[in-house]
C-alpha cells in the first residue's frame, strides 16, 4: 500500500511544474495575441491612409483630364463640320494627355465624327453604349461604368459635352481607358509600398473590379466580397476586416474616388501581417524554456530538502504513538514555515519571468497612430548606433501651431493631420533611413551615413512639400526643423537629439517655417 501512494517530493514537483507552465502559457499567449491585434490595427490604419492618399490623387487627376476635355471642346464647336479639323484634334488631344487610351468626338445622334487613333475605324459608326445614349442625354461631364465598346474592348469612358456658341448641344468629346490594357490607373496605382502579398484594387459603384496589379481579376464582379462590400455602401473612408478577393481574410483600408464613383480598396492579407506576431510568439517560447529547465533543477532539489525531513517526521509518528512526542510534534509547525517561503521563492521566480515575457510582450515598435516608429525605438538604435561608433545625421521638426489645428478642426482633424504628415516623411526618405514620431506633433529622421548638409537639404524637401501641398485641414501646414550630425554634434544619441533640438527652437525663435542646421 505505501508504494502506491505518491510522495510528497514528487508532488511538489507537479504541482511547480503545472503551475510554471500555466504561467507561461498565460502569459506568452495573451501576449501573442495583443500583439497579433495591435498589428492588424496598425495594418489597417496603414492601408487605410495610402488609399486615401491614391483616391485623393486620382480624383484630382480625373478632375484635371475634364477640364482639358472642356476646355478642347469649344475649338471642337467651333469647326464641327471640318473631318480634317477634328482628325487632327482628336489626335493633339491624345498626344496632350496620358490620361487616355483613345479619343473619340461624337455628334448629338452619338454618331462619330473622329477618333484618334484613326486605327479605330469607328468614323460614321453609330455608339449605342448606354454609358454614351446617358452622356448625350443628360449633357454633362460624365465619367462612365465599365463597359464593353464596339471595338470590343473593356473601357471607362470620360465625356464632356459640346456646345456652339449659341448653347446649342452638338455632341460630345470623350477619352477612353482600356481597363485591361495599359493605361492611366496603372500609373497612378501600379507602384505602391508593400511587399508580393499587398494589392490596391478599384472597383466602380456596382462592385466590379476596374484595375487590379492582377488583370485576371479586372472585370470581375464581387458586389458580395466582404471587402468590396463595405466599401462601396459606405462610399467614404474607412477600413474593415473581411475576406478579400482571393478568399483570404485581410486587413483592408478604402476611400472614395468622388468624381468617378470609384472605390479605392489596399488590403494585406492576415497571415502575412499577424506573421511577426507567430515568430515573437516563438522567441518568447525559446526564452522561457531555459527558465523552465532551471526552474524544475531548482524544485527537484528543494523537493528533496523537503522530503527527507518530512518523511523523518512521518517515521517518528508511526513508530512513537505511545510515546510523548511533543517536541517533534511542534517542529511540524516549523515546517509548514517553510513551506510557506518556498511557494513565496516559487512566486518570485514566477513573477520574475513574468516580467521579462510582459517586458518582451510590452516593448512595441511602433507608434498606433502614424505607424511610424516610437520613441522607445529610437532611443534603442541610437543606444545601439552609440556602441558601434557609427555616423548618422538627425532631422527633427514639429508642425507650427499645431495647437490651433486641434482647436480649429477637432482632434479627429488633428489625428489625420499626424497621419498625413507621417506619410510625407516615408515618401521623402531613403530606404536606409528611419521615420520616428517623437511625441506630439514632434517627429525625428535617422539618416545613417548621412552628413549635416545632406540632412538639411532633405528637411527642406519636406518643409517645402508641407508648404506646397494641402494636409486634412485643406491648408498647408508649416514645420520647423533642426538638423545635426553625429560625431560632429554629439557621440551620444542623447546629445545629437538635444542639439537637433536646440537648433528646432532657433527656428522657431527666427520665425518658424524654417530649417536650421548646425555649422
């Protein structure tokens, strides 16, 4: 009967062992997932500001190829009657513009008067396209669906009316986009900065797939794509997850195309954004094994400390029942003591490598709002920059009166501003360089390898875009910046940001808008 019962020392060891390894798995997976959320967030923020940025570029663009066509259109009036004139006109519009694959002039019974390029053959053929009957109809700027033309080819079809002198309507002038050859939106959408596994699509109001890196799927009709779907009834700015066109679940972030009724949609798949978080996962796993083999040397040893004397006190009870045993009866008490300081031992170990996994779960890179680095991060590469003696010059810059953004506009403004601003800085940047935001309105570049003169003339790059170019508020903001080298101002990551810093203040002492460098 006594060698089925289990001991004490093995017990004890069990029972530390269970509870080291809830512990850990507690703590590694909690901290698993926190960071797999935090990086679809980051991802669809991300997402979400570069369609944004491509919808609002396109809009312009398309906004800018109508007033050409506008403009064109009264010469056109003008001299409706002449084949030659026209001929000659359709093709100065095409060589005036990228925009367009082919022009097409079109009288008031949508009969065409002059194509360009003439290869197309269409001249005296009658368009009965319903994108063309409604353009004719309605005699307005117009920006078609997807259809299939005549020729036989997948197009967008972008119109302006014609008048005389007189008002009288006289047709129509228009440009074509051949969706699944190469055209505008490829230059506007085709360069983006993801990896293989990120795409930005465009789909019109109906759901259906107007440009894609991936021509297969031009044309295609998803009105039911999770995806697609939230974008094209919210028709605004936002970002969802959902399963995108490839039946993957994604992080997505969309905007509205407001000239064309178009859908700008950047997605990354899950699997490739939450893949940093499985590998954290295995780095937090293979530092706490090591404490796990520790842990149990120590158990096993203290188990048997623990043991030998109790079984010494169980041996003394059975074999003493008659016997007046006070004294060891009392020590019984001695050591449920120290029982009572191991577990406390035990729950110092625990605790202590609960630390290090929170401290390894907590440490994130990245700011949640801009997605640009943090200040934790920067402070840890320059410490690292620091050993390894290495060159590097420092941009740092705030927004002028940022202050009265907020009050002007609200804090959402206010957040899009940061947004637009972090954008700016990964567009102006080398790709050895490093974008941080520093807290506030306060950013900071790394330049590694860089020399003073060399930062400076990119921290005028960006003040002069910031002054040229409308943020959120629909104004341009100002910034004012300080720029400093290493070893030159400072060996020290610390002492370089300070003097950065230093030279920030004297531009705003000098009037803002400004960069200062130092000598």
């Amino acid at each position: 009967m006594k060698n089925n019962k289990i001991k004490l020392q093995y017990l004890i060891i069990g029972v530390a062992l269970l509870a080291f390894i809830l512990t850990s798995i507690v703590s590694i997976w909690s901290g698993y997932k926190l960071n797999k959320a935090n990086l679809g967030e980051s991802a669809m923020v991300t997402n979400r500001v570069y369609a944004q940025k491509v919808a609002e570029t396109a809009n312009n663009y398309l906004a800018e190829q109508q007033k050409i066509l506008k403009v064109n259109a009264k010469y056109i009036a003008e001299r409706i009657d002449d084949q030659s004139y026209l001929e000659k006109h359709a093709d100065f519009i095409r060589n005036q513009t990228s925009a367009f694959n082919s022009i097409a002039i079109v009288n008031k019974k949508a009969v065409v008067l002059a194509t360009s390029p003439q290869s197309l053959d269409l001249v005296g053929v009658k368009l009965t396209a319903e994108a063309t009957k409604k353009a004719i109809k309605e005699q307005k700027p117009m920006i078609s669906q997807p259809y299939t033309s005549v020729s036989g080819r997948l197009i967008v079809f972008v119109t302006t009316p014609i008048f005389s002198e007189k008002n009288e309507y006289l047709g129509l002038i228009g440009g074509t986009i051949y969706l699944k050859e190469k055209n505008i939106l490829y230059k506007l959408l085709g360069a983006h900065p993801y990896d293989g596994q990120s795409t930005v699509y465009v789909v019109d109001r109906d759901g259906t797939i107007i440009y894609d890196e991936r021509k297969k799927n031009i044309a295609r009709d998803l009105p039911d794509n999770d995806i697609i779907n939230m974008a094209i009834h919210k028709k605004t700015t936002g970002v969802v997850k959902g399963e995108n066109t490839e039946n993957q679940i994604a992080f997505a972030g969309y905007a509205h195309v407001k000239n064309a009724d178009w859908m700008v949609i950047a997605q990354r798949p899950a699997s490739a954004v939450e893949a940093p978080a499985k590998q954290l996962f295995k780095q937090m796993f293979l530092i706490a094994l090591p404490f796990l083999a520790i842990s149990l040397i120590i158990v096993i040893f203290l188990s048997y400390r623990i043991a030998k004397p109790l079984q010494r006190l169980a041996q003394l009870t059975e074999s003493s029942k008659l016997n007046d045993e006070e004294n060891n009866f009392r020590s019984v008490q001695a050591w449920y003591y120290e029982v009572i300081q191991l577990k406390e031992a035990l729950i110092q170990s625990f605790s202590h490598l609960h630390e290090q996994v929170l401290e390894l779960t907590g440490k994130s890179e990245r700011d949640g709002l801009t997605g640009l680095y943090n200040r934790r991060t920067l402070d840890d590469r320059l410490m690292s920059w620091t050993k390894e003696q290495k060159s590097y010059a420092v941009i740092m810059f705030d927004v002028d009166h940022f202050k009265n953004v907020n009050d002007t506009y609200g804090h959402d403004v206010g957040d899009e501003v940061l947004r637009f601003i972090a954008a700016a800085m990964l567009q102006h940047v080398r790709t050895t360089d490093s974008c941080y935001r520093f807290g506030g309105e306060e950013f900071v570049i790394l330049l590694p390898g860089a020399s003073v003169d060399v930062a400076y003339e990119r921290a005028e790059e960006l003040r002069q875009y910031f002054e040229q170019t409308n943020s959120p508020t629909s104004l341009p903001i100002h910034i004012s910046a300080g720029v400093a080298e290493c070893p030159n101002d400072g060996v020290e990551g610390n002492g370089v940001l300070k003097k950065a810093d230093q030279l920030l203040y004297e531009a705003k002492q000098n009037g803002r808008n400004q960069v200062r460098k130092s000598n």
